[in-house]
C-alpha cells in the first residue's frame, strides 16, 4: 500500500496510524495532483509499476458565498479536485486496461 501527501512535513499522523506496516506494507510518498511532473514521479516510484486500487481523495473547498472567491481560487479548487482526479485515472488507467484488472474510486 502506498499512501501519498502532497506535503510530506504534515506525515507524522499518518505514520502513527500506519503502525507496524510503516514499510513494510506501507510506504507513504509525495504526489501532489497537480502537477503532471509530480504524478509522473509518483508512478515511477511504485514498485513494478502496477496500481490495482485507486482512491482519489484529494480535495479542497470553500466556504461562503461565490462572489467572495476570485475566478483564480476558483480555478485552483478545479484544479485539485476535478483535474487531480483526471491526472490520476489518466496515470492508472492504460495498465489497468492492459491487465484487465483494477479499482478506481472517487471520493467528493
């Protein structure tokens, strides 16, 4: 299992839930899906190159009326939440098509 964060300095919650299985069946890596460079990375780091189970929680809001929010963090609340989740089902999917094997989930 590979857990990914965009900001690796925030990891110690997730290390202390991990446990025992703190590499050895858990390994957690930087991805922030927002960046194509960052996504390619990520994906070249997984052991055989082979994602069976993808969960896409990555996400960002916004509370408040939609006139308060500039078109610009608009964009970015877009960019993180619709396409992070297309970067990543474009990473996985062509393998799991090939193998005919795999599980993408969406979260939002």
């Amino acid at each position: 299992v590979i857990a990914t964060m965009r900001d690796l300095r925030k990891k110690d919650k997730l290390e202390e839930a991990a446990g025992a299985a703190l590499g050895k069946t858990l390994t957690i890596q930087r991805l922030d899906v927002c960046s194509d460079s960052s996504v390619a990375e990520c994906m070249g780091n997984i052991p055989g190159g082979h994602v069976d189970v993808l969960v896409n929680n990555a996400g960002v809001g916004h509370v408040g009326p939609v006139e308060s929010i500039s078109v610009e963090d608009m964009k970015r609340i877009f960019e993180t939440n619709f396409f992070g989740v297309v970067r990543m089902i474009k990473a996985v999917l062509p393998d799991m098509k090939s193998r005919q094997s795999g599980h993408i989930v969406v979260i939002s």
